[in-house]
C-alpha cells in the first residue's frame, strides 16, 4: 500500500511538471555581505563585503521555482596594531555557490511585483591570509532564508531586491546579513 501510494505521488508528481509552464530566467546581483565571525576574528578579517552573483533558475509554477547561484566577493584587507610591536595585514575573502527554493506572492491585478520569500542551502569557502605567517581555508556548509520584492518590467526584465540570512556551521564565521539588488532576463 505504501508504495503504492509512493508511486501515484511520483507519478503526479511528472504529471504535473510535464503539464507546467516552466519559465527559465538568468541574473546579476549585486551583494552586500557583513559577516559575523566567530573566535574574536572580526578584529583581523574584515566584515564588510561586496559582491557579484550570477544566478540561473527556472519558475516552475506561477507562486514557485528554483535559483542557482555562483557568488564571489572582492578581496578586503584590514590590518591590526598589537599594543607593542609592527602593524599585521590580513586579506580575505569569499567565494559561495548553492541552490534556493523561492516562493512567489503576486500583487495586484497586473502581477508587475511580486514578493518573494524562499529557503536554500549553499557551500561557502571563506580564504584568510595573515600576511607574512601563512593563510587559511574554511569551507562550511550555509544554511539560507530569504525574502524580497521584485518588480516585473516586461515580459522579458524583471528587477529584485532580497535579504538573506545565512546561518554557517562549524565555521570560523557564524553567520552572514547579506542585501541584494539585481536583474533578471526571462527566456
């Protein structure tokens, strides 16, 4: 009986998916991230970030798609004075790519904007040098929410604000506020 019902739910499953209107779209956005690092490291790394993301998704329903997106920050640099002793210059910087889970709300009678609020998960690999004692590499799983607004401008363009919060584990950072604004071609 289980598997039965496993296969009928599978099977509408496809059913469904071969009879939806799958719209594909790509972006650019344009990211400011502050990071919370954990173990007192905020005093050596940077907080501050700017960044570019390219995404790729599709809405697979009207209120529901899916998001890929490549992420890459600028390097900063901060540099810290010890009470006795030389100035120490640390670089760092982050790179992140995972998949978002996105559900629409339209408004109004025309659908022209729509709120946005979604979940996902992503690998993020944060690189640290102490500049003349060595670097580091940390890579940590991210754990995702989002919301946002975005405004459809034609048939084609669509502009987006979003926030995302990212919770990172096991990670010499704890947590990312990230802000976004971006634009999308729908295919």
């Amino acid at each position: 009986m289980k598997k039965a019902l496993l296969l009928a739910g599978v099977a509408s499953l496809f059913a469904t998916a071969a009879n939806a209107e799958i719209k594909p779209y790509i972006g650019l956005d344009g990211n400011y991230s502050s990071l919370d690092w954990a173990y007192n490291l905020e005093q050596a790394f940077e907080d501050d970030y700017q960044s570019v993301s390219l995404v790729a998704g599709a809405k697979l329903v009207r209120n529901f798609g899916l998001e890929a997106f490549y992420q890459l920050s600028g390097g900063e640099k901060n540099s810290i004075t010890p009470v006795q002793g030389e100035p120490e210059f640390f670089h760092s910087r982050f790179t992140a790519y995972g998949l978002d889970a996105l559900g629409y709300l339209p408004l109004g009678c025309e659908g022209k904007v729509e709120l946005i609020a979604g979940a996902g998960i992503g690998e993020y690999i944060f690189k640290g040098r102490h500049v003349g004692y060595g670097s580091a590499k940390d890579h940590s799983t991210g754990y995702r929410l989002n919301g946002g607004v975005q405004y459809n401008i034609d048939e084609n363009w669509s502009l987006r604000g979003m926030y995302h919060h990212v919770y990172t584990q096991k990670s010499y950072v704890d947590a990312i506020d990230e802000f976004s604004v971006g634009v999308r071609y729908n295919f």
